[in-house]
C-alpha cells in the first residue's frame, strides 16, 4: 500500500482500511478466480455486500444510482462505504 495513489485521502483512508480488514485472503481469490475460469463463469463476486450491490445494479440500474446519489446527498455513502471497509466487507 506504500504506493497506493488516491484522488483525496478519504479514498486512500478507505483502501487502506478495507485492505488491513479484508476477510478474503489473497490466495481464497485467486482460488475462486481459477475455479470460475474453469467453469467459464464471466464473474467472481465473492463478497456477500458486493454481490447485493451486483445484483442490486443488475436489476434495476436506475434505482441502484438514484439511491448511490441519495446517500451522497445525504453524506451518508462515505460513512457507509468507511464502515464496511472497517468490518471486512
């Protein structure tokens, strides 16, 4: 993370955090990516959070980005975002 470059330091605050909390390790992704490649499957999204946010985006794109703009209005989204990367999601 040494070299990690960042537009503002909330960016750089958050990857770093969401890095040291990680619940997956480096080699569970690279097991899971070797495996989907064997099955062809385009997509990996390991993650719980991650896959409701893929699903969320799938389905319905303009509700998903009318709520993302709602919780930046709100100053709600980096909060969430910071305490998601704190838990390991």
């Amino acid at each position: 993370m040494e070299k990690l470059r960042c537009t503002d330091e909330f960016q750089g605050q958050c990857s770093t955090t969401g890095v040291d909390n990680a619940r997956w390790t480096p080699e569970m992704i690279a097991s899971l990516v070797i495996d989907a490649v064997k099955k062809d499957r385009m997509y990996v999204v390991p993650q719980a959070a991650a896959k409701i946010f893929w699903i969320s985006k799938r389905i319905s794109p303009s509700a998903f980005f009318g709520f993302q703009a709602f919780l930046m209005r709100m100053e709600w989204a980096r909060k969430l975002m910071f305490q998601m990367a704190w838990m390991g999601f």
